[in-house]
C-alpha cells in the first residue's frame, strides 16, 4: 500500500508540467468551438449526449441503456436509436450493430447494447453528425438518438447532454492527464445540460453541494446506482447445472474470475462475497482476449478443478459466439437505476418538447 501511494504521489508531481500543456491544447481546442472558429451544428436527428471528463469507466454504457429505455416510454418502442464511436474495433466509418456482430468488427460496448436492447437501432460511427445522417436516411422511424461517450465530440451541437460524474472519483479533486484521470478541463462541466452521479448507494446527501457545487442552480443534479442481476450463463442457450439458464450463486463453487475493464477490481471483491475466486486475472480495458488467453483459462479451469470462469457483462462480448469448447462461463450482467426516477422522467420529457416546439418555431 505504501508503495503504491509512492508510486501515486510520483506521478502526479512529474506529471505536473505535461497536465499544464495539455490543458493548454485543450482550452485552446475549446476555444475554438465556442467562437465559432471550428464549427459546431446539430445533428440530423435530436441527440442526447452522455459523456465524462476523466477516462476509465463512470457506467456510461449501463447510463446509455437505461436513456433509452426512458426515451422509448415517451416516444415508443423503436423511436430511440444508439451511436456510438465504437472504441477499440478494427474497423473504421459507418456500420450498424446487431447481436450477432463482433467486439473487432463494431467495439465491445455497442455490441453489448444490441444484445440487451434488440429493438433499437444501434449504429458505430466515428463522425458523429455523418452517422447521425446516415441514420435518419435509413431508419426513417428514429426520432431521438443517445449519442453514447460525444461529450467532447464539439463539432456535434447537442439537443440536450448530460455529463457522467462517479461518485467513487470526484472531479473536484482530481487533475488533467497524465497527473491525473481528467481527460478534459473542469470547467467543460458547467457546458452540460445536467449532470449524472453515478454508482451512489441507496441513502445519499445533497448531490449538488458533494460533487458539482459551481454548477448552475438551474440545471438538475440526478443521482443513480447500480443493480447486479443474477449471474448468466455464456452462450445465451448453455444450461447450467441446475438446469436453468440462470446461474444461482453457490459460495461452495472454486471459480476463475476474468475481467478486461476499467477498475476491475471491484467486480473481483464482489465476486469473492460469493463464491471461491480461486484465480484472479486482470486485464486492461478494452482488452482483445485470444486464442491463446481461451486456452490458458481452459487449462487453469481443468488443473486446479474449478467449476466455472465468471466474467462481466462487456468482456463476454470478446469471447466467440460459441463459447469455448470445454469451459462453463458465466458473466454478470448490471443495470443501472435512477434514485429519483420520476424527476428524471420529467426532465427527459422537457428535452423531448422543447425540441419539438423549437423546431415548430423554425419551420
């Protein structure tokens, strides 16, 4: 512990002049935009932008999910489409995502949302307004679009954005890369719509006053946490051994627990308050599993006679459709939750008809 909080301290004092130049380039790129030196316009659908100021994970994708779930109660099931960028995938330009896409070909987190939300149109584009053009030309029935990690997309001019703060990792005390996690200046937050604290427990004080004291007093603070569903297991149609689909946890059960995400050590502890986690493996997020990572997992799980590989929700998007011959998976899935929902909704609803009475006014 000592050494790390070494380790910590050090890079946060040499990184001291490489944060102050890269704040530079980034007010100056900011600066730009809100001049109108470098354009900024609307997209060719209504956008809600989610985004963050610091890398690593705030649950930008459960937040994504859950977005379009609310927007489709108003505006009805298959009104609501997905873009994102597609982080991490081989390929480039515009395509869609289906269930049956692969993480190389579309990026692990769109291909999560079609598999959890099939009736909506999920897109990967890395211009967002030409992906936003490309959707309304060929889903006609799209009226909202939750453009998934385009905070700081500034050639998009959102209809409404929301900014992802976690609660665990306050931007207040943080610093700009590399001293710190900030991807983008503080001050980039008082741009957002609303603000999201996420991973929050049930019981929370004054949001306002703990994590965005400077925000504007007329711009909402929401709060959400998150909901662990029972465990699943991979592929969709394996049964487990008590011959459901659904895996019930069983703390006598040796597993090995593998996780390629931002902070994956929480999904780790979580899982020892459940099982045996006889092995550990950590991977950087975003991590292409291969060939060789599936036999080294199958040979660990055979050896020490464990009854299963337990993984998250996003990594088991990176494994073959198929499975692995041989190996029980089992991944988690989660979901996140609003701590006042009907005050988001009406929130959301406010973005949805303001929209529609500005472009009334317009046409």
């Amino acid at each position: 512990m000592f050494r790390r909080r070494i380790q910590h301290v050090l890079a946060r004092t040499l990184g001291w002049l490489p944060a102050q130049l890269y704040g530079v380039v980034v007010r100056g790129r900011h600066m730009l935009y809100d001049t109108g030196l470098l354009p900024s316009k609307e997209g060719a659908l209504p956008t809600l932008v989610l985004g963050n100021l610091t890398v690593g994970g705030t649950g930008k994708t459960p937040l994504t999910e859950r977005l379009v779930l609310d927007l489709e109660d108003a505006l009805g099931k298959g009104a609501v489409g997905i873009l994102s960028r597609g982080y991490g995938r081989d390929t480039s330009g515009f395509q869609w995502v289906t269930p049956q896409s692969t993480s190389a070909a579309a990026g692990d987190e769109p291909v999560m949302l079609a598999r959890k939300l099939p009736h909506a149109a999920v897109a990967v584009c890395e211009d967002r307004l030409a992906g936003l053009e490309r959707m309304r030309a060929e889903r006609p029935e799209l009226k909202w679009v939750v453009c998934d990690d385009a905070f700081q997309h500034r050639a998009l001019k959102p209809t409404a954005s929301m900014l992802l703060i976690d609660s665990t990792q306050p931007i207040a005390s943080d610093r700009l890369l590399p001293a710190g996690r900030l991807r983008d200046v503080p001050e980039r937050a008082l741009a957002a719509d609303a603000i999201i604290i996420t991973r929050l427990d049930e019981i929370h004080g004054d949001l306002r006053a703990t994590f965005a004291p400077a925000f504007p007093k007329d711009k909402p603070i929401f709060g959400t946490h998150m909901e662990t569903d029972p465990l699943l297991a991979w592929p969709g149609d394996t049964r487990c051994a008590n011959g459901d689909k659904t895996a019930s946890p069983d703390q006598r059960e040796r597993i090995l627990a593998v996780a390629g995400i931002s902070r994956p050590e929480r999904f780790m502890d979580r899982l020892a308050g459940r099982f045996q986690v006889v092995r550990r493996e950590a991977f950087s997020d975003h991590k292409a599993f291969t060939t060789n990572d599936f036999k080294r997992w199958k040979r660990i799980v055979d050896s020490d006679r464990l009854h299963a590989l337990v993984t998250t929700e996003k990594d088991v998007v990176r494994m073959p459709l198929e499975g692995i011959p041989g190996l029980s998976i089992r991944y988690e899935p989660m979901h996140a939750e609003w701590q006042e929902p009907n005050e988001l909704t009406a929130w959301l609803w406010k973005q949805v008809q303001r929209h529609t009475a500005d472009s009334a006014g317009r046409s």
